[in-house]
C-alpha cells in the first residue's frame, strides 16, 4: 500500500508543479512545506488537499477490487523498497489515468469536472486569492 500511495503522491505532485509553472507561479515557494532547495513547496501545498480524495481512494480501489496484486510487486534486492512490475506498472497507469480524467466532481455551474480539471480551478483561485485578496478555498470532496 505504500509504495502505491507514495508512487500516486508523486504523480499528482509533478502534474500540479507543472501546472503552477505553467501559470506563472513559482512552485518552490509554499506556504505550508518549508522551502527547501529542490522541494517544490507550493505544488505539495496544493497536492495536499487531493492526497485523500485521489489518491489514497484509487489506491484502495486498485486493492479492493483485486486490480493489483501481490505478485504485481518486486522488491529491490539493495534496500527492499518494493516496486510495481512492468505490466502491472501499464494498469496502474491505465487506471489512473481513467480516475483522473473521470469527470464526477461537482462545479460551480452544476456540470461535472474531473480532478485534472479541479487541479487548475484550485490553482486559478489560489491565483484570484493572491492577486485580488479573495478568499481561498481548499477543494472538498464530497462523494
């Protein structure tokens, strides 16, 4: 489970580092995670309030639902750190991609979004509330 929920943790931190440099931001300088060099502080910041709703939920999905298995993991004979096989690696990409792009989350307009979509709504209000002084609301997730 941790080297699932660590591996996801990293892939929704490098989309949201990407989207903040995109939109002009600079992700080393966060308000929560202390700056330190290399650490994109700002994109952990913003990744924090999708780790349970994405993350930690796909994870226990993949589990549940006996989409990966045991046998789908190898460990690294140095340090024992476990690792996703090959195959296993192209359904978790799979599914993953599916989760992310699955439009089920409410919008301020009534129609549904998907969490890539939520990534840059978040970033554009982290953006107003920088800028204009408009309150900042974290992203809940309520299903």
């Amino acid at each position: 489970m941790n080297a699932l929920l660590s591996f996801g943790y990293t892939l929704i931190a490098n989309e949201i580092h990407s989207l903040l440099d995109a939109i002009g931001f600079d992700p080393y300088l966060g308000f929560f995670h202390q700056i330190d060099y290399g650490r994109p502080s700002l994109a952990l910041d913003l990744m924090e309030e999708f780790r349970h709703p994405l993350v930690d939920r796909f994870t226990v999905t993949l589990v549940n639902k006996g989409i990966l298995k045991r046998e789908d993991f190898s460990p690294e004979p140095a340090s024992g750190a476990m690792y996703l096989k090959p195959e296993a690696m192209k359904l978790y990409f799979r599914h993953f991609e599916h989760f992310l792009l699955e439009e089920t989350l409410p919008a301020d307009d009534g129609k549904s979004v998907s969490f890539r979509r939520c990534f840059q709504l978040q970033a554009q209000a982290m953006a107003q509330s920088l800028q204009k002084g408009t309150p900042y609301s974290p992203f809940r997730y309520g299903g």
